[in-house]
C-alpha cells in the first residue's frame, strides 16, 4: 500500500476496516502513529486503530488520508 495523500472531507467517505494515514499535522503522526485502520464511523469523526500503539483515537477526516491498494 502507499500513500495517496488524498484527505476526507466528510466522515461518510470512510468504512470501518479501511486503512488510512494519519495528516503529518497531527501529533500522532510525529510520534510515529502514521497509518491505521477505520473501526468506527460517526457523524463527524472517524475512530481509527493506530498500528504502532494500538491506541484507538477519533480524528476529524480532514486528518486522514485514503490508503490506495497495491
């Protein structure tokens, strides 16, 4: 997979089990936490399980990337 670098506008773009990256904003993303997967959807977040921690932290889908597949 590769980075695409194209951010959400709108939580209804993201499914659960889909793989995104984290904005290089984000403090995540300077602590290593760069991509992960999509385990919950809501309204106006997006809940995504880190793979370096393992932590699951809710973003806003502006500072999340779509994952493209290999």
């Amino acid at each position: 997979m590769h980075n695409t670098h194209v951010y959400g506008e709108s939580a209804v773009e993201f499914a659960v089990g889909q793989r995104v990256a984290v904005h290089p904003i984000t403090p995540q993303f300077m602590q290593g936490d760069r991509y992960g997967e999509v385990v919950l959807v809501g309204r106006t977040r997006v809940s995504v399980k880190l793979d370096r921690s393992g932590r699951t932290l809710r973003f806003s889908p502006q500072n999340l990337a779509h994952m493209a597949r290999d």
